[in-house]
C-alpha cells in the first residue's frame, strides 16, 4: 500500500544559520504528516482529546538526516504504519525533496495516553479499525 | 529604577538562512524575560493558573528591529512596567548586545485572562502590589 | 483589490500550555503568507538573494491579537500591500479563522538589504512593478 | 568523568496545547548543551566556522521520551561523549528535570562538515584534542 503523502514547503522558519533545516524542525514537519493522516482518515486530534480523553505522544523516535532540505524546497512527508499495538502504533517516516532525493529516514513510536495522567490508554476501537487498514 | 535584566543567549534554533535571529523568536526572548521578571517577584506562571485560575495573554506588541543578533551573541532583555490598570499590564521591552548596541525596541501590552473561557479578569492583588513597586 | 490570501493549519507545534496559538507564532504564520504572495508573483526569495544580492528583513510589525486560534483551526493569512518605497514595503496583514473570526491585525514594514552587509537596497526592479499592481 | 550539564527553563514557548513539552523542543535543549559543552572548552560555534570552514551537523537521533517536562521545570541537560572518529562524534544526552526524574534519554551523532560544501571533513585538531579529555 502506498504510504500516506503530506507536502511541506520551507520557509525561512524552518532554516538556520547553516543555511538549510534545522535538525529539529523535521520532528514538526513528521508530525503535520501524522495530524493530516488522521484527519485524512477522519479523525480530528482536538475532537478524540474532547470526545475521549485521550491524546498521542510520542515515546521514541530514530532520525537519520541524509541531506540537507534548504529555503523554499517543497518536500513531501510520509507515513507508513510498521506495527499497531493495544495503547501504540509504530510508524516509518521518510521525507523526500521534488527531486525524490532522501532527505530525512525517521520511525516512530506514538503512544495513546489519558490526556490528565499521561497514563497509556488503549488506542480507540475506531483509530484501530482506520489504521489496520493502512498496514 | 533600572528595569529588569535578563540574559539570553543566541543559539542555532533562533537563527535563520540569512545569518540572524529570525524576526519572531525576538518575541520568545522578551517572554522569557517578562517570565523571570514575574518569577523574580515570587510568581510562578503555572501555579498563577493553577491557584487563580487565571493566566496572561499577550493583547498587543510593537516591535522595531533595530540591529541584527548572530549566532552566539549575548543579549540582554529589559523589562520595563509603564502603565499597570485593573486587567492589563504594559511594559517596554527592550534588547541589547553585550556591545550594548539596540538589537529591539518593543512595547508590550498584556492582559489578565481567565484560563478557561480567555475573557479579561483583573490581575490579582498581590501581583498588583509587586508590579506597582516597579512603576 | 483582494488583497491576496494563504491558508494556514494549527498544529500541535505552533499552540502552547494555554491551549491556544503561541503569540511569536502568528509571525510565522504572516511571514508564510508574504513569501507565498511573492512565489505567486513568480519571486522565490533564495534566488532573489542568489540574482540579486539582496533579501527582506523586517523593520518594523504591529499586532494585535483579537482572538485566540487552537490546535485544528483553519486560519487564512491576508497580504495587502499599503505602501511602495525605494527601499521598502508596508503591508497590512489580517488573520481570520473559516468561521470568519478575526484572530490577528498585523501591520508589517519589509526593507530590501544587502544579504551581505545588511544595509538597505532599492527594491529590485522586477519586483517594483509587480508590488505596484497590488496597491 | 562526570558529562557536562547545562540548566534549561521550561517557558511558554516550549510547551504545547497537551500542557508539556513538545516533543521536536527537547532536540533544542539537546543542541543548546552541546553548544555550551564546546563553548565550555573554548570553541564558538561561528569562529569555527569562520576559522576552520567547518561545521557540525546533526546526522542521526534516538530519542526516548520518558516522562513530560511542564512549564517552568527546570531541567539539566547532559553531555556524554561515547565515541571520537575521524570526521564525528556520538554523545549521550541524557535530561532530568530538579527531582532527579529522567525526562529524555538520547543518543546524537554529530559529522563535522565543510560549511559550504556540506560534504564530511575532518573534526579540527584542537577540538580532537579537547573531546578526548571528556571521553
């Protein structure tokens, strides 16, 4: 199944004194990709807090940045779903640039949490049912 | 009375592709320094909200960029109450180098804002008597 | 004329601990907004700076903040050019949300500099003519 | 040997709407530690580069996150060299906030680049020499 495909284009925001991206500013760009992937599937973050009580956060993630992204490249962000557990999905995430170059290789474990203690919740049955679709 | 002084330092976050610190990062900076500025005078922002109810929000911010900053600078943000009313509170901000060359010249105004519904709240009493003691 | 309008999404990056937008974010959002009327224009800013020596920095911006966005809004960016100097733009910039909310008013002041010494230069000559359609 | 630690403040501008940290900032507070690590020993990021032509950059992450950090924490930051090469260098970084409780835990592989060039270059030798008393 072709992963899921979100555009991001750089702008002076997102750049450094280096001249290109700085390395942190990827993690924003992985997860604009992972909001528009649930929303793309039906899912409003600010709802399934409201309506559920829960909220995802990140636990782990492993980056490699291959080459540097620079002002005004349009890139484009991936989401591709590894695993799917009780209370967290796994997840690959590649951003490439127009000229399909490899920009950035990062997987990505995201946890459902209680949104007042923080504490692991089961992810909901309607996200399970979306997201088995997707593997 | 010598407004409040706190330092900052520039780091690659705050830059950007032309070589300096990115025009709205100047904004964090003087939040920071109105947040030690509060902390100085015993308030924690957190327990503000926690045991008030209520928090600060910026209304209005006039900022001139005078001088650029560059990546490792040292910069120093003063705080500088001039009109305290019964839900607002205004203050210059001003930026320097460790040069003591006008990096920003700000005029901030803030108000006291119920942290539920975001509607004005006066400022609470004790912080009204520390700030007075600033004007 | 219409002044020219960018869309803009809320994500979990651009809101703070209050719930809302953080107010340094909103720049970012305008900023967006100014380099996506001028690639609409046919202008990419890093080969302005690579053609023509030259880039925009921000002299002067004032804001105010009417209303708070939140994670998952839909806010739409205006750009309305007010005025056409040698060396600089003057542009009124209005964030609303797709209920038709103002959220921000923003009056920004651009000047064209020397991307090495950081001193004014006449606004490049291409771009001129086709800022003054705008006004 | 005892890693290196820089304190770091928890503001507004480093939490997000699910009341802590954002999940990209802790890679901020990671590189300002880095920065005050090499500062410490007498290197300034933008003298190496004007001196030497080079760089570091950032080519790979594994982060764990452990436990939210909220506004106005206060953190510590470590900086623990694991391995000196050639043209790179790895770092644990490891972050605890002032009960002790770890937060983040982190693994960073740093290159040394030519600044221009972005293509891998020796790490200069006084620098070398300095990172080999810290391992």
């Amino acid at each position: 199944m072709t992963p899921f495909q979100w555009p991001v284009r750089v702008y002076y925001e997102d750049t450094d004194a280096g001249g290109v991206v700085y390395y942190a500013h990827y993690l924003k760009f992985l997860e604009r990709a992972r909001t528009e992937w649930l929303r793309a599937m039906g899912f409003e973050q600010h709802l399934i807090r409201q309506q559920q009580g829960v909220l995802f956060g990140v636990r782990a993630v492993t980056i490699e940045y291959k080459k540097p992204a620079r002002l005004d490249d349009q890139l484009s962000v991936g989401v591709d779903v590894t695993e799917l557990r009780k209370a967290s999905i796994s997840l690959d995430q590649v951003i490439t640039n127009n000229m399909g170059e490899l920009i950035v290789m990062a997987h990505v474990n995201i946890v459902c949490l209680h949104s007042d203690s923080f504490t692991p919740s089961p992810v909901p049955e309607t996200i399970v049912e979306a997201v088995k679709k997707c593997i």
